[in-house]
C-alpha cells in the first residue's frame, strides 16, 4: 500500500486498475485506504 500512497502523494490524478469483476471491490478497496489517508501532496488536483 505504501508504494500506492506515494504516488498520489507525487501528485498522480489517476489510477489504473483491473476491470473484472473479481477484482473490483480490492481495487476500490485500495483506493479508498490510499485517499482516506493522510496525503502529503503539493500538487492540486486536476481531474
């Protein structure tokens, strides 16, 4: 998760994940831990 964290930290808007449908819901998982965290991002977000 840590590697996930610093590139939204780094300042990356999107994210690219798998769209089956087994792995939805561990996608959006990690997605929410990441952003529900504490982020050190500089950079405004543009999307």
């Amino acid at each position: 998760m840590e590697n996930r964290k610093h590139v939204i930290d780094k300042g990356a808007d999107f994210i690219c994940v798998g769209m089956y449908d087994f792995q939805i819901v561990d996608d959006v998982n990690i997605a929410l831990g990441v952003r529900g965290g504490e982020l050190e991002r500089k950079r405004p977000w543009f999307a």
